[in-house]
C-alpha cells in the first residue's frame, strides 16, 4: 500500500518542469491526480506519463489568473475524484528582468497576478473543498527569492515575499480545523523557465551554479520529494513552514 491510497491532490503548473515532477510524484504515492496547466499539451502529456506508470489523473485547463477557471479546477477534482486532499500551488512566471524603475506598469502586474494572486485564488478554492473532506495540505510553491533580494527580480521576488506571508497567515488561521499550509522555497532549478530565463548559455549557468555551495542546479525531483514529505503524517506537525531546498544558497 502507498501513502496516499485514496487520496486526491490538485497541482497547479503541472505541464512541465516541478509541477510536472510534482503530480507524478503524488501519482507514484497513490494519489489520484488533477493535472492542471494552461499549457493542455503539456498537461496531456503529463497525464499520459502518469497513467503510463499505472497512476489516475485527469487534466484540466486552468488560468490561475481566472477565478471561474481556478473554481473550474477544484470543483474537477471533487467531482472526478470525490474529494480534495492535497494542493500544490505551483504555477508562475519568470517577468521582465529589468531595474525596478524600468518595469512597465503591465510587467509589474503580470508577475503579481501568476505568482501572488494566483497562489491566493487557489488557496480560496482549495481550502473550502479540503474542510469537507474533514482537512487537507496546501504547499505553495514559493522561491528562495522569497527570503532574499536579487537584482533585476523585483517583482519576482516580490511575489515570492508574499505567497510567504499568505502561507504563514493562512496556516495560523485554519491549524485546528485540520488543514495545514506550507511552502518550498527552491533554489535555482533545472527546469524549462530557467531556462528560457537565459541559462541555455554555458557561462551562464556556470555562473549561477556557483551561487550554491553545492555548485550545482536542483533537479525537479528533489522539490517534489519536499512537496510530498509535507503532505505526509511524517511532517503532521509542520505548518506555516517555508521548507528551503537549496543546495546551500541561502546559508551564505
């Protein structure tokens, strides 16, 4: 038997990269998986994977930038599945990498509305379904630039910097009905967005490589352990937990 036999997870931002390694790592554990992207072939293909190696998991296209088509997604997974028990609010975006002055108006908002707002619409969402199915795990996907500054990120690491409070705050406030809400905050990631955010570049890559002691990227496996540590009894004590997976980057 697996963890999480008979269990149900949604996970935003599934069709590639930690949101991809994320589903399928619930799905190995038993859990019946809401794939949710706006990208569908992404989505499909993880489904495909996923059921592939033996798993259930359906895809639903989902904008967390819409609250009809976040609503869309957990109202899937209660109808599909029965029940919500696990949330990995994991879909965002990069933004312009530009001085803080030098963002547009639009640049701005865009990273808040995918990164910060998106994180919430969910949270709204999930939460009310995980209460009727007597509690449930949220981990948000936060960033290690949700601890720390970085030049020409602001609103990235703005974003960031707030789905850390939301996670504390909405911890706080649903601990004793049985829902317990954590983040992971990643350090740099072998993931598709690094990469189309410049580090396809060797020198690059070295370069960034080099900001963690452990001088390497984190793979996406890596993260979607810490995701699913956190939904299991062995963390039932853990909440409004930043949990940093890092390789080393934040303790210089």
């Amino acid at each position: 038997m697996s963890q999480f036999d008979s269990t149900v997870a949604v996970v935003t931002g599934a069709g590639s990269g930690i949101g991809q390694a994320t589903a399928m790592a619930f799905a190995a554990e038993g859990a019946s998986v809401v794939v949710a992207d706006i990208d569908a072939e992404g989505g499909a293909e993880t489904v495909s994977a996923i059921e592939a190696a033996g798993g259930a998991a359906t895809f639903v296209e989902a904008d967390v930038t819409d609250d009809d088509s976040v609503a869309n997604m957990v109202e899937t997974a209660v109808s599909e599945y029965g029940r919500l028990d696990f949330a990995c609010n994991n879909a965002g975006i990069g933004g312009a990498q530009k001085p803080t002055a030098d963002l547009s108006f639009d640049e701005w908002e865009q990273v808040i509305d995918v990164n910060l707002n998106g994180v919430w619409r969910s949270i709204k969402y999930e939460i009310p379904a995980m209460l009727e199915s007597d509690g449930g795990v949220v981990v948000n996907m936060a960033s290690i630039l949700g601890k720390v500054g970085f030049e020409n990120a602001s609103a990235y690491v703005a974003s960031k910097h707030g789905v850390v409070g939301l996670t504390k705050t909405a911890a706080q406030e649903y601990a004793q009905q049985g829902i317990r809400v954590n983040a992971v905050c990643p350090g740099f990631i072998d993931t598709p967005l690094l990469a189309a955010g410049g580090l396809d570049d060797p020198e690059a890559r070295k370069g960034i490589e080099a900001l963690h002691p452990m001088n390497r990227l984190g793979s996406v496996d890596e993260i979607a352990s810490a995701v699913v540590w956190l939904c299991s009894d062995g963390a039932s004590f853990t909440t409004g937990e930043t949990l940093t997976v890092d390789g080393g980057y934040t303790s210089r």
